[in-house]
C-alpha cells in the first residue's frame, strides 16, 4: 500500500533503539531518552503560509531526524509501524 500525507506532514519509519547496551544490559523502556530517531519515507503535498506562498520542506524522503517521542499520529501499514508528523515536530536532521 502506498501512502502520501497531506499538507505540511512527514511520514517517518522510526528506528528502534537497541534494547541491550553494549556491556549487555537490558535498558527498561522508562530509563530510554524521549527523543528518538527516524527515517523520513515521504513528505506531504505542501500548503500555503499566511501571505499565500509555498512552505519549503527542509527535509526529503530518505533523511535520517529526530523527532519527539511522543509527537505526531502512530499509524500501522503493511504491519509496519510509522508515524505522521508535522514538519514544525521535527528537532533535528542528522547527518
């Protein structure tokens, strides 16, 4: 199934965090930093701002961000977990 968002949204495959450190302790969900990171699949349409011009999107499909842990609408495709964003939701582009 192919998705596109609509407007200023981003769908992202979060990357899961490992659950074991490297000394081999098992890291509970609690104790795990809130931010997490992703991987941008696709960007929406665009919208217009008040004055009537285009939004830019400062990202594209296949960057790598951080976005807030708790931000944006979890949607489940294909039995794949994603998350649909706005773009003003995301914190940072890496790399």
């Amino acid at each position: 199934m192919k998705i596109q968002p609509l407007g200023d949204r981003v769908l992202v495959e979060p990357i899961k965090e490992k659950e074991v450190s490297k000394g081999g302790i098992i890291i509970p969900d609690s104790a795990k930093e809130k931010p997490m990171e992703g991987k941008v699949i696709a960007i929406g349409t665009g919208k217009k701002d008040d004055k009537g011009n285009d939004t830019v999107f400062h990202v594209k499909a296949g960057d790598k961000i951080l976005m807030p842990k708790y931000g944006g609408t979890e949607v489940k495709i294909d039995d794949k977990e994603y998350q649909i964003l706005r773009q003003d939701d995301i914190l940072a582009k890496i790399g």
